[in-house]
C-alpha cells in the first residue's frame, strides 16, 4: 500500500466519519472505509460463512426481519461506525450461498480467484460495449468466447455475455428469428407467419418467458414429451413439428436442454439434430446448467452431438462457481448474424471514424446498452486453475452425486425419481410411519407434505438449505444438487442424517 | 480478522503458490490470495486510478495489447506471483473510469461505500428472486423502490432492478403492451392489430432495440420531431399519432425522455401527458440519465410532470455513482400488471406451499430467472451521504456544468451546439485555421474532422477522455458530460485547456 494510504490508515480511529468537512468525497476517508468493510466480508462472509460450524442461514420472518435492519433511507448520513455495523448484519442476516450445507439452488460455493476478478471488475467500473473503455475486456471477452466454443466444437462463432442463461435463451430465439425472416426486426411479426418453437416439458421456463417477451406468444412454444429420466423423445418433437404445421405455423428453432433444472436431464443432442437438420430449424441448446460437463472427458458424452448445435446458452456461474452472473450465449455462425440482428448503430457510441478498428466494438452485438464486465472472474479462475483443474472440480462433484445415491441405498426412506445423469439428485424421503402405504388413498396428499415441512425445520434451524418441488404429476420431492468442490463426503453423510433428524417424526406430527 | 486468518496471512510469504497439495481449494489459502489482490486493487484502481497526475488510459492497439496481456487459457494452472502479476495488469491497461479526467460516459467516479456494497454483494453472491436466498436484499430492494417511487410522487405501485436501463425500456414496452392486449402474453403478435410506439427522435436507441427484440418492429417506432435544443415537440406527436393512425396502426406507448443521451434534454412531461390522456396511451419515461434531478430541489423542475407517467427508467449506476449497473424500472401500476405480464410460475422456484408469504418472490416479476443483487449498493451509499448528500451532488454537478460553458463563452474556438439544460455540455473546438471560414465549402466537412483527431490524440497521451459524435445534420462535436463529485473547477479549466493544446495546430495537420 502505498506510504500515504497507510498513514491515513494509521491516523484513524475507525469510529468516527470523515473529518475533512466534505463529507465522504476524500479519497482517504473512503479506502479507509472500504478497507474496514473489506475485513469484515472477511470475516462473516468468507470465514464464518463457509464454516461448516456456522449457520447457513440466520432465518427471520420478513416483518422480523425488516425490524432487525431499520433499512429506511434518510435526509441525513451515517456515522462510519454505523455503516460498518450496516455491513456487519447485511452479512449476518444474509444467506450464506458459499457454506458446504447451502444446496439450494444451481450456484452454491467460492472460488477465491473469481472473487478477486469480481472485486476487480466492480472497482474498475466500466461497460463491455467500445475497446475505447474496455480495451482489455473486450480481448479477454473474445479470447473466453473462443476457447468455450473450441470446447464446444465450433473452430469458428460468435458470442456474448449476457446478464442470465434466460437472456441468452431469447437471444437464440430472436437470432433463429432473424435467419428465418430478417423482415422481423424491421417491419414486426405481423410481416410473417405465426412461428413455432420447441422445447421438452422439463425445459427452463425461460423459453416460455422468451416466447411471451419477444412477441410470440406462449401458445406458439410447443412443449415436447419427455421419457422417463427427463429427456425429450425425439419421435414426439416430430410429431409436434407436424401438429404445428397442421396448424399452419411456421416452426424455426428447437430448444433442447443439457442438465435440466430439476432433474439434471440431457436431452438426446444427435437425433434431435438430425430433426433440425431435416426440417431447417436453428438448433439451440440450453446448456446453462449442464454445459460445464464439457470440461470433463469422462462425463462430455453427455453433450455428443453439440458441435451439430446453432447457437448455446452456458452458464459458467452455474457449476464453475465464476461467480453471479457469468452466462454466455454461444454461435456457431459466422456472417455477423449477432451483430445484425441486434445492431443500430449508435452514433455516439459506435462512431465510425474511430481511431480504432471499430469491429473491436462489442455494443451492436446486444439488446442492452451498458454491458456488465463478466468475464474477467471466469477468465482469472481459469488461469489460476488451469483446463485441468476445472475439469477436476467437474469430476469430483460427479462423484460425490454417486456417493451420494449409493448411501441413500442403503438406508431406508429414501426413494430416488430417478437414476441420476448429473449431479442432481431427486428423492423423497418416506418418514417411517409412511413407509409401506404405498396403497393408502391418502399417501400422495400426505408425501406431497414432508419435503415442505421438513425445509421449514431445516431453515428455522439454519442446518442446511436444499430445495424441493413437484413435477407434474409426481409430489414435491428434494432436488439436492452438488455443485462446490470444497464439499465433501462427510457433507454427504451429514445431508442424509440431517434429512432423517428433521422427518422422521413425520406424518405423525402433520 | 480471525486469529486464524491472521496467522495463515503471516505465515505465508507470498510469493509461492498454495501448500496443500489440492490446488486452490483451501480457504485460507484462497483469502490471502484474495487480500494480496485487493491491496493491488486498492493501490492501482483507487489510489493511481484517481489520481490526476497519472493517465486515465494507458492506450494500446488491439493487436499490441494482446500480446502484452497473454489472455490464453491453458491446461495447466499459474502461481499466486503470477496471478497477482496479473490483476496488476489488468489494473494497468484498463481505462480509469475513477479518474477525474474520464468525461467520456454518462458514468465516471467512484462512491466507495457504493464500492463496499459491490464487494459484499459479490461476496454474498446470492440472487434476487427469492427470499429463501435473498432475505436482506428482497427487503432493500422494496424500501429502496417505494423511496425512489415516493420521489417521482406515487405514493403506491411497484418496481424492480433491471440489468441495464436498455432492459427498463423493454420492460416498459412489454407491460404497456400486455395492458393494451393481454392475449400477446399467450397467442403473440399476430393475435393482435399491428402497434405503434412513439419516442423523440434524440431518445435513446433501446427503445428501437426494444421494439425489434419484443417483435415490433422498427418501422413501427414513429420517431417524434424535436426542438432545437432536443426536446420533444408534443404537436408533432400529435401528428405521428394520427399518422400511425391513418396507417391503420394501433398506438400503444408514448416514451419521453428525461435527460437525452447527447444533448441531455427534457421532454416536456406534461404536455406529452395530456396527450397520453387523451389517447389513453401508456406513458413512460426514460430517465436513465436525468433521472438524479429528482434529488435536486433547484432542478427537479426539469421533469415537471413526471408523475403524471405510467413508469419510469432511472439508472443511478450513472449521476449518483452507483457502480453498474444499477437501474430501476417504476410503475405507478398497483393491481400486480408487472407479475402479471412476465410470470411463469416456476414451481422449482416459487412453491406454492412455501413456509412464508411466497408474495416476496420477486422472480415472476422479472423475465431473467437468477437476478443480480444490484440494490446494496445504492443503499449503503444512500445511508452513507443521506438524501441530502445525493442532492448536494447532483447540484454540484450542474454548477460545474454552468461553470464550464461561462468559461467556454471567454475562451475563442468553443462554439456550444445549445445552452445546456442539463450537464451535457455539447460544443464544436474550432481550430484557429478554421475561425471566421464558416462559409467556405469546405468548412462542415473539415469542421468534422477535428474531433476525432483530438480524441485520437487524447486517448494515445491519456490526459483525459471525451466523446464525441455527429447528430442528424450537425457534424461531429464534443460531448462533455459532468458527474462526478470528485472533479473541480480546475478540472474544468484543465479540460479547455487541453482541448486547445490537442487541436490548436488543427486545420493544417490534417
């Protein structure tokens, strides 16, 4: 640090503000804030919320809780100290994703690398639309773009980041738009026929919200049957190609999905490509979830067919842990089709008598204006670690899901939906008074009642956090999802004990 | 800090990789790795990167940048030395968004207890859709919506933060849309008469984009005439409404703009209201960059008027120095129409047999699934300065705007393209070999020249960064713009001063 900040450092008490009468506009006052505030995300974030003796969450019903924060915003400021006892319980009161026991949702853990990127990111402060102010990020965004789809298969492409996996789905679906009938952009869907898409039953719901926003219109996304296991059957996206020309609609993209939501389906690439490829529709696939298999030589068979794909959504915020947001939409076009699809042509940021080759501007290629540096934590993560040691953390989380589905075998109560392909896994646990009423009229109503329960106690308690839900006609069961490389088998062992602790007295207690 | 933390820091030296063998998986580990970046941060981004006698860039050619970077990804991973050599130069070849000389974006400077927010935000890397995983920040963003709401002047009505003001604007189309014809949600366009939008012809692009991306169609944005001075003239809206009228197209939304792109003009609200009454239009208003006067008591007549709309886009990520992105989206609607017209009903996600009041779910409101938390920010600085704080702000920034422009009128060469409504300060350098030749043929196109050779020059000395760009028939000119607090009247001197230095030798060099 440099002599002056230390010494600012060093004069300061820490409890009073700013003593220099412009209150809070001294660069001093502020690192010096910063640098306290950064030792306390230290401490409560990143020691405490990772340590497997802490809670996951510090739960409060919102009245509570709102009560707890005294979040108003006044005429007046805040003392130093204030603000840092305000940074204090945002921590505390905040779940704590980056803890071995938060199984919640599709991102979960730290990666210390990536963090330094997003601390970086966010101290730099700049937009990924022109070179001019994001010389090195727009480098690094390309050369990110270009290894992903390497890994993807795609010698050539295109690419951007985007702001969640749901936006780079409705990029595929307005760019498969704009390739059936450019007039779109210009003139409205009025200027052509009704369109119809396709996804699986157990696709993101994003595709629907895609639909809807873009003006298409939920009727026009035909949902797609699904086996068994979650994967779409090919023989019904045929039959649901012809449905909707029966109907008189136009169909021009196929959604699949590697890695659905829920249970962690891929959907048959190859054959649904050969459909693709013999009705002239834009294959897109939603691998926001299960695209980071393509790290793994052992589980990459997952995705076979990918490099037969249009376009791709991949979130590397999902199972790489760069970090919310990281989502790239990936092309394997190569005529600009991004760039004319969404561009233009702002005078005042794109000026085409730039000093620079203005094809280094990225801003054209997107719906949004200003445009969130996310690549720089994926990009440092990666240096850190190496393809290597990315493809190791894919792998070990595989197995610890295998662990996992072979100690629930041997205990009783726990019910898979299905032989997992990925890292979720579904299950419901049958407390012991319900074991062997399969027969009882009442026995769906009374199972659909545990997992609820259950995560009530379990957040009441802050033990852990792992989400369940129904699906179709099955009743809420757990999706326990593995995702962070810091857990370990004894996480495992400890999910499926805290499981039992928390329902075995269940249906009695209902 | 923990004692463990603090002796793992003081027994490490620094400059070897991590000792346990499993590579970056160690948290100790990772937090030194983490605090040794943020000390690079903090001397590189915040104490260089503000300081005036350092450079705001550091220019460099793509293909030289490149190779000073070494962005390629590979097998194996790197050192700590390494990594942190890293963040040091990607530190240095980034442009000093922070720097008081950076004038070349309606973003510039930085708030550190905004910053302190970002790196808790980042640290807590949680989504905002639910609050199971978002407690705190579900309830801040609803205290910080209503307080925003309550200064536009609705005392009820609804809101979200956005990725992008771009984003605001679709979401504003796409719900004055479903108000008009709600069966676009399900049966799309064509279930509808073809639609007509009305915007200045100075509003922002997105608007367009948004039109093209919802499925619209650009030739159904009718592009409203504008004053001199860039303000919409509510009679030719009158007009381009009849127009789409005649044209057999169904008006649908009027979007005013609060503080246009390049000149930062103000709509008339009012007038344009009466017209959105009496045709029964959707009345929104882009208020990404304007927006901020609403803290100012001296300025807010500016939007005179404003809560006479139906929603609103305000970036504070832009004049309140937020950090990106931070932009709302408000609606004075109270009957749920943004839930309405973007949910899904995700059961994985929105249970409805969840242990609290599931209303707090803010994911159906959204049309992205996992949603950055971007309300911390503005909160902690909020607390920081107060609400008067912000609005010394803001009028300080007018004030050296108004300073700026009575130092331009003293000084030969600076010709203002209109008096400043705002502190978008727009002027043409006229090079001494150019003064008193305005009649020559020659002139525009000499005049539009100098411009791009100045920035030219600026950018590869780095003393400072402002754009420019051409409007309609006006040829390039400079577009100052003023925002951050942290800039003073020397600072103003020095940017005439330079301008004059880069382009004095101009017409002749070229």
């Amino acid at each position: 640090l440099s002599a002056k900040i230390i010494s600012k450092l060093e004069s300061m008490n820490g409890v009073n503000g700013p003593q220099n009468g412009q209150p809070h506009l001294d660069h001093a006052d502020g690192q010096y804030f910063l640098t306290e505030a950064y030792k306390v995300i230290l401490e409560e974030v990143l020691c405490k919320g990772t340590d497997v003796k802490e809670k996951v969450c510090d739960w409060h019903d919102p009245e509570e809780l709102s009560a707890l924060l005294d979040l108003e915003l006044r005429e007046g400021g805040e003392s130093h100290h204030q603000l840092l006892q305000r940074v204090r319980d945002v921590a505390k009161y905040s779940v704590k994703t980056n803890h071995p026991r938060f199984f919640n949702q599709l991102f979960a853990g730290v990666d210390y690398h990536s963090l330094a990127g997003r601390f970086l990111t966010e101290a730099l402060n700049t937009s990924q639309y022109t070179y001019e102010v994001a010389p090195v990020f727009v480098l690094m965004e390309n050369v990110m773009l270009t290894k992903l789809r390497s890994m993807v298969g795609w010698p050539q492409g295109d690419g951007i980041f985007c702001p969640g996996g749901s936006v780079s789905n409705m990029y595929a679906m307005n760019v498969a738009r704009y390739r059936a009938y450019p007039q779109v952009k210009v003139q409205g869907l009025w200027a052509v026929p009704r369109l119809a898409a396709f996804t699986s039953q157990e696709s993101h719901y994003s595709l629907c919200k895609a639909a809807s926003f873009l003006g298409i219109g939920l009727d026009n996304v035909f949902m797609v049957k699904v086996n068994e296991r979650g994967c779409m059957i090919p023989e019904d996206l045929d039959e649901k190609i012809e449905l909707a020309r029966s109907q008189g609609a136009v169909p021009f993209l196929v959604s699949a999905t590697s890695g659905t939501t829920i249970q962690g389906a891929f959907d048959p690439l190859d054959r649904i490509a050969d459909i693709c490829d013999k009705n002239k529709l834009w294959m897109h696939v939603d691998a926001a979830w299960g695209g980071s298999v393509l790290f793994s030589k052992k589980h990459k068979h997952l995705m076979k067919g990918i490099e037969r794909a249009d376009s791709l959504a991949w979130n590397p915020h999902k199972m790489l842990l760069a970090g919310l947001q990281c989502c790239v939409f990936l092309l394997k076009d190569n005529t600009d089709l991004l760039k004319q699809c969404h561009c233009a042509n702002a005078t005042y940021l794109f000026q085409q008598d730039k000093f620079y080759d203005m094809r280094m501007d990225t801003g054209d290629k997107s719906v949004q204006c200003g445009r969130k540096v996310d690549c720089l934590k994926l990009w440092l993560m990666w240096k850190a670690v190496g393809t290597e040691g990315l493809a190791e953390r894919v792998d070990k989380v595989f197995k610890l899901a295998r662990y996992l589905v072979r100690e629930m075998s041997k205990r009783e109560g726990f019910q898979l939906v299905n032989e997992p392909q990925f890292v979720n896994v579904c299950f419901w646990y049958i407390p012991p008074s319900l074991r062997g009423k399969e027969g009882n009229n009442d026995y769906q109503e009374k199972l659909s009642k545990v997992a609820p329960v259950i995560k009530e106690r379990m957040m009441r308690k802050g033990s852990m956090m792992v989400g369940y839900q129904p699906l179709r006609e099955k009743v809420n069961f757990f999706r326990m999802v593995i995702i962070s490389p810091h857990i370990s088998q004894e996480d495992m062992d400890f999910f499926l004990d805290e499981i039992e602790r928390l329902g075995k007295d269940l249906y009695n207690a209902l």
